[in-house]
C-alpha cells in the first residue's frame, strides 16, 4: 500500500498537519505509520457509515448516518441526544454558572488580590511625581504655591488652620485605602461633577463614601403619617408654647 499514488498524496496531507501542530521533524518510518493509521480510522468511518445505511434499507447514506457513526467512533460526544422539540432553548444553566462563579471563593481571592495596598498607592504617586517634574506649568504651579500664604497647609489640617477631623479610609501613613478594584478605579475618575457623573447608572452606588454628594431633600422626622394620637400631640414642636419657654428661662 505503501507504494500507491493515494498514499503518498495523503502522506503530504499528514506532514502538513504535524507541522501545523509544531512537529518541524519527523522519521520517514513515523510518517507511514501515522498516513497508514489515518487511512485505516477513515476506513473503519466508512463501514460504520455503510452499517447505519444498510440498516435502513437503503444504498446511499444521510446526515444521521454520519452523525451515528460519529457518536459511535467517539468523534463527537454531545452531552444528551434528545430531539430539537423536546428540549427547552431558555435554559438557566449559563446563568447559574455565572452566579456560582461570582459567590465561589476563588472570586472572593481575586478581589483580595486586586485590592489596592498601600505600597501600590505609593508607587503609583511617585510615578506620578516624576512625570509632573518634567512639566513647566507643574514648576510654576508649585512655585507659586510656595510664595502664596494661603497655599502653604500641612497634611491633617483643615482650611482654617485647625487639625481636620479624623478620617476612617485613611490609614497611619495618610493614604487612602479603597476596599475593593471598582472604588479605586471611580475614584480617579470623579475629577468633575462627581454629582452627575455616575448618576442613574449601576456604579452609583459604587462611589466611594468620601466623594457622595449630601442629600439635597429636607428630613422632616417630625412630620406623622396619619391622625396624631392625643398623648403626643401636646409634645411636638410645632404645639410648644413658646412665651412659656421663655418665662422659664428668665
């Protein structure tokens, strides 16, 4: 067989799929044998596709043939044979995985893993520091910041001079640790209108506490929904007398 014109086309073919798969090399002995078992798996094909034919009565084969044959060689392996009607095409199973994959403990590693540290925070500043030195306006801005009185505030302070109230995201060095990659990420992209920015959109409620703008509706907590029960009504601030408030006091 080895002799045939077939064969020696077909070696061609099988040299060109090892090299496809990174086999620059091979024994001329390999390589028969490799042509030789191809040609006998195909072979075996062509009998299991003639079996389901003649199976049904028939001389020349169809699609499910093919398909039988192929299941039956191992070729393809689908995970259930059932009939286009029988199976339902909305099925859930995607999803699923989805949510088992974001609740897992591996996802759980990954966003320890991402989540900003301090020393990352001071790398990235001092790469920032050394691009800005090489800028004239960031020369003239620090320079006029240093010649200006009301520029010069040490770190903890406030406007005013008085020391800044503490600050629970800040840890001992001053830097501010976000919890998880999202903040981070949101943080230094809420440069301008930090109010409008993100608003009415997933990542709302992703804003770091420290930029969330207060709330611009008034807390009316003394406002009662319904009739007010007698007892209290003589307690509430818009019932005090005030002239008796002031006798009191005097």
């Amino acid at each position: 067989m080895t002799s045939s014109f077939q064969f020696h086309l077909l070696r061609v073919s099988i040299a060109q799929l090892l090299k496809a798969h990174g086999f620059d090399r091979c024994n001329n002995r390999a390589l028969d044998l490799l042509t030789d078992l191809y040609v006998r798996y195909f072979q075996l094909l062509l009998q299991t596709v003639t079996k389901y034919t003649e199976a049904r009565n028939d001389i020349e084969p169809n699609v499910q043939d093919i398909s039988n044959a192929f299941l039956e060689l191992r070729l393809i392996s689908p995970a259930r044979r059932l009939d286009a009607r029988d199976s339902d095409r909305l099925v859930n199973q995607g999803l699923d995985n989805f949510l088992y994959w974001v609740h897992s403990d591996t996802n759980t590693r990954m966003r320890q893993a991402a989540r900003p540290n301090r020393e990352f925070l001071q790398e990235l500043e001092e790469l920032r520091n050394s691009k800005d030195i090489h800028t004239k306006m960031n020369s003239l801005t620090a320079a006029l910041g240093q010649s200006a009185p009301g520029l010069g505030r040490q770190a903890g302070e406030s406007a005013n001079g008085e020391p800044a109230a503490a600050d629970p995201g800040l840890d001992q060095d001053g830097a501010r640790l976000d919890p998880d990659w999202i903040r981070f990420v949101l943080r230094g992209q809420l440069t301008d209108k930090p109010d409008s920015k993100f608003k009415g959109s997933v990542l709302d409620q992703y804003v770091p506490s420290d930029l969330q703008q207060p709330s611009q509706s008034p807390f009316n907590d003394h406002v009662v929904s319904g009739p007010t029960p007698d007892n209290l009504a003589e307690y509430l601030p818009y019932a005090q007398d005030s002239t008796k408030e002031e006798l009191d006091d005097i």
